[in-house]
C-alpha cells in the first residue's frame, strides 16, 4: 500500500456511497393529494387561530374564582381554559408547520462536503443562492392561501400573550392611579374627624407637648390598624410619616404652609422621593433627613427640598395640627402622591425653592 492509498483511506475511510435514484414523492405526482394536504395545512393554522382567539375571550370572561373538579383534580376553569386554548393554537402552528414541510415542500436530497470556518466569499454567495432556492422550494410564492393562514395563526397567537400583560396590575389610567398610588389613607381624614398620628411602635397617639426640639418620631395614622394582611403593608408603604420638631426661629416655613405645623413640628412622608427608600438618618443641627440608600438629602427645615443626591422631588409634607386635647392630627391627605416618581405623576404641585 503506498502513501498516496493511505491518504485517501485517512480522509475517506469508506467509498463515497454517493446519491442514490430518488423516486418522485408522492405529492410532486398527484396534484388532488397536493391540494388535501394543503387543505390539512390551512385548516391547522386556522383553527390555530381560533383557538388564540378563544383564549382571549376565556381570559375576560370566565371569573377566576369558577373552579372546576374532575375527580382529584382541582383548579380553577380560568386557567384551565386559557392554558388549554393556548396550548391548542400554539400545537397547531406545529402541526401545520410540519404538515407544510413534509408534503408540500421539494424533498431533494443535497450532498456537500464539510469545509473549514471561515465561509469564503464563494461559500456566502452559494448560501443566499441555498436561500432562494430553499424559499422556492418551499412554495412560499404559489401558496398564497397558506402564507396567509400562518402569518393569521402566528398574528393571532401573540394577541393572548400580550393580553396577560393585564397581569402585571390595573392600567395606570387618572382615575386608577387617584384611587391608589396616587393617595394615602389620610384621605379618610376630614377636619370633623381628624386622624391621630400614633407612635409606629407603641401605637400610643403623639402629644403635641411631648415633642421635644431635635427629637424625630416615627409614625402612622391611627386608622392604619384597621387595615390587615397585604392591604396593611401597601397603606403602610404609603403613610408611613417622619415628625420633628425643630425652634420656629431657625427654619424657613413659607407663608402657604404657616399652619401646616404646630410650633415648630413639622411632620413629612418618611418614603424617599428617589426609589422608595424609608429616611431616618436625621441631622439636628443642619435640619437634613439623608436617605440610606443613595444620599439624598431633604431639607426638612426648607418645606423638605432636595439639597443632595439624586432625588429630583422635594420630601411630600403632610398638614397637621393639634386636638382638643393637645394629640397631633391631620385633617388631610398629602397634597401630592408620596414615594418615587413615575412617568404619568403630575409634578405641578411639588414644592420648589422660592414657593411663598
């Protein structure tokens, strides 16, 4: 055996077999069994397409706490109907993706050496020509009728998938957004029936006398304890306050909110106008509330203004006032939504520097 045999058998162990006589498939040969499969292949992507259309319908109109029990099995028909519909239209596309690929597309068998990376520049023009021929072959240009139908059942099928964007919570419309981001359980306050602030650890209502010059108190409104479970921590989330107290002499309180305070105590969201951050870090002698999270810093001795930091709102100051008794109150709701910001907030009651 010589050099140039041994080579040949290191490359090519084997005779190439090469391509054999390939009979014409059946389809190819017999247009009526062309047109039956491509009736199987439209019909899969519409029904595919009515199945995207029913769970939508399932989605809206079947309430989520209709059960349904089928022996040991126990869920809900909601999710039942919806994920089964889903399930459906996405098989479908399946089915009729496979159906078109076996009976209606060309069948050539195609040989080709295997080659080393990178593609030249001969090998990248034979690929868009493999391209081209590989969408002729798929009669893509003469099936109209088909193309129609999948692009329908894939159209269709991404309506459900953007319909459960509904999951993600309510639409933030005005009205919505009114009702709750937008609004803190202070709102149930009235000047007839006030709300007491309270000690967010003693639940012990806060008097007015009691508060001394440098002092922070964390606190709540007193109706806090009649919510429970998760509607507890969102209004908490929300009314959780700062009270200070600091001498009337050393701060600036614009003449808009002279009786926003009672001798010195001024009572703020204690949520960070940045990302939500709770603030208790508080500097008595500079009067500045800085937040733990990433600096910012509110001058709550200047109606809660940024000073630092990458807050771009003033810290929401909440009106308060005393009762017959001498306990600290608030006859009123935040007079802009508390927390960060977000895209639909109206900003044009925000305190800005130089507000009288």
């Amino acid at each position: 055996m010589n050099d140039n045999t041994t080579n040949q058998l290191q490359q090519r162990p084997v005779d190439d077999p090469g391509l054999g006589v390939e009979a014409p498939s059946w389809v190819s040969t017999n247009p009526h069994a062309a047109k039956h499969a491509e009736g199987r292949v439209v019909v899969a992507f519409a029904v595919s397409a009515l199945s995207a259309l029913a769970s939508v319908v399932a989605y809206f109109a079947i309430p989520l706490d209709v059960q349904i029990k089928i022996g040991s099995f126990h869920s809900s028909l909601h999710n039942v109907v919806f994920g089964t519909t889903m399930g459906l239209a996405i098989f479908l596309i399946g089915v009729g993706a496979v159906t078109w690929g076996r009976n209606l597309m060309d069948d050539d068998e195609v040989a080709q050496e295997r080659h080393a990376p990178p593609s030249s520049e001969e090998a990248r023009t034979d690929a868009l020509v493999t391209l081209s021929e590989g969408i002729r072959a798929s009669g893509v240009a003469r099936r109209k009728v088909i193309l129609a139908s999948l692009g329908g059942a894939l159209g269709l099928f991404a309506l459900p998938l953007v319909v459960t964007l509904a999951d993600m919570g309510p639409w933030p419309t005005g009205r919505k957004r009114a009702q709750t981001i937008e609004r803190t359980i202070f709102a149930e306050a009235t000047p007839q029936k006030p709300i007491r602030l309270v000690n967010d650890i003693t639940w012990k209502p806060i008097k007015a006398a009691d508060v001394e010059i440098g002092q922070l108190i964390n606190a709540q409104p007193e109706n806090l304890q009649d919510y429970h479970e998760v509607e507890y921590q969102q209004e908490k989330a929300k009314s959780s306050i700062i009270l200070v107290r600091m001498d009337p002499a050393s701060i600036n309180i614009p003449a808009s909110r002279k009786d926003w305070q009672v001798s010195g105590i001024l009572c703020y969201s204690k949520i960070c106008t940045h990302v939500g951050c709770p603030i208790t870090l508080w500097e008595q002698q500079t009067h500045h509330l800085l937040c733990p999270c990433h600096q910012s810093t509110f001058d709550l001795g200047n109606s809660g203004r940024v000073v630092f930091g990458p807050a771009a709102r003033s810290l929401p100051q909440l009106k308060i006032g005393v009762d017959t008794e001498g306990y600290l109150i608030a006859t009123q709701d935040f007079t802009v939504p508390v927390g960060p910001s977000f895209f639909e907030r109206d900003s044009r009651n925000d305190f800005q520097e130089g507000d009288a």
